[in-house]
C-alpha cells in the first residue's frame, strides 16, 4: 500500500507552483532532451482560443495578475491584454517571447491559471449582463474545493458580482462579505420568524435583514410572518427554491410579491437563489430584485486556451491548424471592435486603434502595475455595455469582435 500524503489538503503549494512541478510530464522531458542537445532557440508563443463554450460568444480574460506572478523570475518577455478584457475566439490574448527550454515547464500552470478564471469570470459577467441593474452575489464557494474559493469569487467578482459570501474571499475584493441566513439557522431555532429575530438581536445593524423563507412552510404565509415581524427593519426576503421543488419559481414569487405589497410591504426586496443561471435570471427580472448565483458561476466551463509555438529563431513557424508568425491585436477606440495583424503591419484605417497585448513581464519582472479586483470589474461593466443582450440568450446572434 502506498504511503498515505502527509499534505493536508490536495493541492499544490504557491511554491511547488513556482518551482514549475506542476507541469505535464511531457513537458518535463522535452526540456530534458533540449536541454541534453544544447538547444537554445528562441520562440514567439501565443496564447489564444479557438472556440467558446455552449452558446457563448465572447469571453472575459481572467487570471492575468496570477499569470505575472508564475512567470515571475522566470527569462521571458509576456506581452498581455488587460484582466478584465472582453475579448472573442482567435484574439492572441497573451504572448511569451524567449528560450523556450526557460519556460517550457510552465506551460501547464500557465494555461490553468487563464482556463479557470476567465470561464468564471464570463459566467459571472453574463449573469450580471441579464441582471442589469439587479444586484448578483457569488454564492459558489461550497461547490468546489475549499482552496479555490478565494480564486472564484474573486473572478465571480471581476466578472462583474456586486459582492461574494466567502469571508476569505471577501479580503482579495477589499469587501464585507455578503449573507444572511441560512437553513440550518431556522432549524435549528425551529421556526423562521424567531431565527430571523434571534439574527437581528445578535448581528451588528450594518448588515442587511434577509429572511430566507423557504425552509419550513409556504413561501406567501412566512413571507407575510417576517414582514409583519420586522416591519421597516427587513430589507428583503430570500427564497432558494431548488429545481426539485414543485411548482413555478415565478409564480411564486410573483405570489409573494403581491401579498406583501397588499399588506403595505412594497420596500421589501426578493431576492432569488438556488439553481439560478443567466437564462433563469432573465425569466425572473421582472418579478426579481436580486440573486444569490452558485453553482453555475464556480462550476462555469473552463475556456480551453491553448498555447503554440508561431515562431522560431525569428522564422515563422507554427503546426498545423494554427496561423504562424507574431502577431498584434488592435482594438478600435471606444469600442470592442478587434483585428489581428501580422507584427510591424500598419493599422487599419478608421482608427485610432490601440494595441491590446501590452508588457506584463520583461526580462523576468512584471513590467506594470496590477490594478486592484475593484478597478477590472469597471473595466469589465464599461465594455459590457456595448456588448448586445442578444448575445447571452440561447441560440443568440453571432457577435463577433
């Protein structure tokens, strides 16, 4: 019998990490054998995508600052479009520049770093793109390992939620994390409209009362109880009504919602969680103020960028499938429009056009300051806002940049 790990936890350390020992074997021996030839060349690589996931029509880019740190110290030169940026498939959207054997093992930490967070943060950006003005809180943590938490809510976060649960998670986005009550208080006090006043006698005033009123009995009747309980006090009532659950989510709450308002209680808010996605938010926004989104944020699908070779010792040279030689990224101003050129080719007309792919690490140091996760997330919301909603609905209109 093997050894039993004497890790704690099943992950890699940040130095295992830097230390390029998470990296595919074949990785590993390539630059064995380079190495033994004496082989030095050096290439141009890109980082790109050929497609994204489902129904999907852009992406959010995602994991950059992580990616400075990885490949920090490291002989390269990293060119890369902002975190943050809206971007479409086979937009280069980070390049390497050196030896390739002084990089080579970091390919596969590289590439998981982008994978994950930027498929989070598009997930959460479209979830906040069909809320609108509707507030979107990062629920997720508890669906994936508890190391990552902090990675998801912050591109939860980035993507565009107005806030994550997760304390941990909180300290990345400089926030209080969001969260009220869950079912466990309610039945552990044993009804909901004594939770929710054991809730307000207990927590500091600064935090929001919600009252979750699914647990025990119909949503209408506890919906009216807490109202009547907390009065002006109560800022919103919470229902996680899972998909199993019988009835029409937005019946009910459009039934919730009516009753409160007859009984003079129109200032509370309803907030909806349990199985909500991007589609579901737009059948819920009329009769929704707000969303507790979970598992369809952490368990978003990854974007599966790939990276290649596209030069060798300054020769173009690429395999097949793929567009050789080094390339720029314009992106007209003011706008999401986007081109890929050959290096060194003159701009379109119609500009101004800014280049996308700019100094991350140079010579082994981050070449320019990381903006905080508040400042991406605005980056991200002033681009979507000139992305069409049709492109986040199923079977939406081919948008491409």
């Amino acid at each position: 019998m093997a050894p039993a790990s004497k890790k704690t936890f099943h992950t890699a350390s940040d130095a295992e990490i830097k230390a390029g020992e998470v990296s595919d074997v074949y990785f590993q021996r390539t630059v064995e054998i380079l190495a033994a030839r004496g082989d030095r060349k050096r290439v141009k690589a890109e980082v790109y995508l050929k497609s994204l996931p489902e129904d999907w029509h852009w992406g959010v880019l995602a994991g950059i600052e992580e990616a400075a740190r990885l490949l920090e110290g490291i002989k390269v030169d990293v060119r890369a479009m902002d975190e943050g940026t809206v971007f479409a498939p086979y937009q280069p959207v980070l390049t390497l520049d050196g030896v390739y054997v002084d990089w080579a093992q970091y390919e596969t930490a590289l590439l998981g770093l982008l994978c994950q967070a930027s498929g989070i943060a598009t997930k959460a950006a479209r979830c906040k793109m069909a809320a609108g003005q509707r507030q979107v809180i990062s629920f997720g943590a508890r669906r994936m390992h508890p190391a990552l938490a902090p990675m998801i809510e912050r591109n939860a976060f980035i993507g565009g939620c107005d806030g994550v649960a997760v304390t941990k998670s909180a300290e990345l986005i400089d926030a209080d994390p969001m969260g009220t009550i869950p079912h466990s208080l309610v039945l552990m006090v044993g009804d909901t409209v004594e939770a929710l006043k054991a809730f307000h006698e207990v927590i500091e005033p600064k935090v929001r009362r919600v009252a979750l009123i699914d647990t025990l009995q119909d949503e209408k009747f506890e919906a009216i109880r807490v109202a009547e309980a907390l009065g002006k006090d109560l800022f919103a009532v919470r229902l996680d009504t899972p998909s199993s659950r019988r009835g029409d989510l937005y019946r009910i709450v459009e039934e919730v919602r009516w009753e409160l308002n007859l009984r003079g209680f129109d200032h509370i808010k309803i907030v909806a969680s349990g199985g909500i996605d991007e589609y579901e938010i737009l059948h819920l926004n009329p009769v929704v103020d707000s969303y507790g989104v979970g598992t369809s944020i952490a368990n978003a699908p990854v974007l599966n960028f790939a990276l290649d070779i596209m030069e060798i010792e300054g020769r173009p040279m690429a395999k097949r499938g793929k567009w050789s030689g080094a390339k720029e990224v314009l992106r007209k101003r003011g706008t999401i429009e986007t081109v890929v050129l050959p290096a060194g080719s003159p701009p379109p007309a119609g500009g101004p056009w800014d280049s996308m792919l700019k100094p991350l690490v140079t010579g082994g140091r981050v070449a320019r300051d990381l903006p905080p996760p508040r400042t991406i997330r605005d980056h991200v919301l002033d681009q979507l806002a000139g992305v069409p909603l049709d492109t986040i609905r199923r079977q939406g209109l081919r948008r491409d940049f």
